[in-house]
C-alpha cells in the first residue's frame, strides 16, 4: 500500500506500509499465533454509531467469548489523537490574533501621529496650489511604501519562524498563502486608513489660517 501514518498525526513522515492476510499474522486454529489486539475498521454509509452493534452482534456469532471494546468512530478517534495539538494551536492562535491586533493598533497610531503632525505642511502645500488629489495620493503613497516595507520584513521572518510549526500543521502548509496574504492586507489596509483619515482632514483647513500661523 501507499504511505499511511499508522501511529497518529503527530509523526512527521509516513511509514511503508504492508497488509497481510489475517491468518499469517494470528495464525489458524491449529497453529495458533502470538496474542495480539486486532482492529476493526468498517466503512459506514450512514451514522457509524448506528452500524456498532451490528458488528459486535456479528463478532460474538463468531465467537461469543471475544472481547469488543473501545468501539469509536474514526472521526473521534483522529479528535481524540489531536486533542494536546489543537489546544497548543488555539492557544498559539490566541496570541498571534492579540499580537496581530497590537501590530494594527500600532500602525495606526504611528502613521496617523505622523500624518497629523504634517497638518501645517499639508495645508501650506495647498496655499500654494497644491490639489486636495494629489496631496492625499503624496501621503497615502508615502504611508503604504512604509507599510509595504514593514510588511515585507515581516513576511520574511514569518517565513523562517514557520519551520518551528511543521509538526503542529496537518492538512495546512506553514506557509499558508491565504494567511500571509490577508494579514498583509489587513496592514496594508489599515495603514491606508490611517493616512487617509488624517490627511483628508488636514485638506480642509483653510489654508490662510496656516499661513497665518506660520
């Protein structure tokens, strides 16, 4: 057969894998195997919880000594096997959400007081003929080239950092493009908004009243 994780998830690699007939391995009634723990796996079309004491009631018309136990579905079983693994991982995500969150409550901040302390700046920009267009496209340009930097940086070190969580991913590649591309969005998006907001702000002060200040 193909490669098959027989031992749980939680091995990295696949082992090689070799099904034999069930007489080789437990032997025939007159030359009886070693003792051994057979598992039963039975595909089910309907609700497996259902399809539990059929099985059990066919195993004991075979032989009404043979113990049955530790009856569950598949489903419950990988659960079960995953139950350490998704605890780490909801915890782990617990505060990779929080630190995503300080990391866009910190974008924002920064470029927000920064566009705001260009306010004079912006207002003489337009006393001297400046269009409302294009002095908004100067600082949402200026503020998504530094997020686009940070970003950048940043996906490079979550690349490298990703081989810590290869072993705690099944299904999911560490890196995951739809995860690197929405937390990218999300940065870029905010720090747009946080030039945005400021600078069309900044826009409508009259210009005169900057001048004067000046």
């Amino acid at each position: 057969m193909g490669d098959v994780k027989q031992r749980g998830l939680k091995v990295a690699e696949p082992v090689a894998t070799l099904y034999v007939p069930l007489t080789q391995v437990f032997g025939t009634a007159d030359e009886p195997g070693p003792p051994l723990t057979l598992s039963l796996v039975a595909r089910a079309h309907s609700q497996p919880s259902r399809l539990a004491p059929s099985i059990i009631n066919v195993i004991h018309a075979l032989d009404p000594e043979l113990p049955v136990k530790n009856v569950i579905t598949m489903e419950d079983f990988i659960d079960d096997s995953l139950t350490d693994s998704r605890f780490n991982m909801l915890l782990l995500a617990a505060f990779a959400g929080l630190a995503l969150l300080l990391a866009a409550v910190g974008t924002y901040s920064v470029l927000s007081y920064s566009v705001r302390g260009r306010m004079q700046e912006i207002s003489i920009r337009m006393a001297l003929g400046a269009q409302r267009g294009d002095v908004l496209r100067l600082i949402l340009g200026q503020g998504v080239r530094f997020a686009l930097l940070g970003a950048g940086v940043g996906l490079v070190a979550a690349w490298l950092l990703t081989r810590l969580l290869v072993g705690q991913l099944f299904g999911v590649k560490a890196t995951d493009p739809m995860t690197f591309t929405g937390v990218t969005a999300l940065i870029i998006f905010v720090a747009t908004a946080a030039c945005y907001v400021p600078a069309r702000r900044a826009t409508k002060v009259d210009p005169l009243v900057a001048l004067r200040y000046e």
